[in-house]
C-alpha cells in the first residue's frame, strides 16, 4: 500500500468497479481500495495514520464524510477465514457507498 495521492482517480475507479461486481469472494480487494482510498484522502490533507482501523476512523472524521462503520480488520480477517465473508460484506460495500457518494460531491463542488 504505497500507494501516492495522485493515484487515487485509479483507486477510485478500482473500488467502483469492484464494487459493482462485489460478492463475498471480493471482500478483501474491496476493503483493501476502501482502506487505500481513505489513506490517499488523508495524506492529501496532510493526516498521516497507519493501520486500516486508524485509517478508517481518521478518514470518518473528515468534513461531510458519514462516519464510515465497517467492521475492525480483525473481523474481516476472521470473517475471511472462517468462510463467511457474507456477514462483514454489506457494512463494507454500505461503507464504499459512501466514500464513493462523498468523493463524487466533492469533485463537482
């Protein structure tokens, strides 16, 4: 995840299409670009957090942005594994829904 900010047009348009396409088996690439994507905002604004709890918690406080509740990457991960990734996907896409809702105001403004 070394992402730099000018790639976030890209990582934006990654998470929209996996989006689209999102089943269970597209869990961990969605939560990946959501957690990437929220990274790449903040780094433009000058916050700098590691670790896709804080990223994720950071990025929810920025203006205009709902508060993005998606599960802790230890219920992901054990969602994952336990093969029931269904149970975390519909906070994760409703989180996605958002960011890409909030991304998409904020380039018209």
């Amino acid at each position: 995840m070394f992402a730099a900010v000018r790639e976030l047009p890209q990582v934006i348009l990654t998470m929209r299409r996996l989006r689209a396409d999102a089943g269970p088996t597209a869990l961990r690439q969605l939560y990946k670009h959501l957690v990437l994507a929220c990274r790449l905002l903040l780094r433009e604004h000058n916050q700098w957090e590691s670790g896709p709890d804080r990223i994720l918690a950071a990025a929810s406080r920025m203006p205009g942005l709902t508060a993005l509740a998606t599960p802790s990457l230890a219920e992901i991960s054990s969602a994952w594994r336990d093969g029931e990734a269904e149970l975390v996907l519909k906070p994760v896409t409703v989180a996605v829904d958002q960011l890409l809702t909030w991304y998409a105001a904020q380039l018209a403004a």
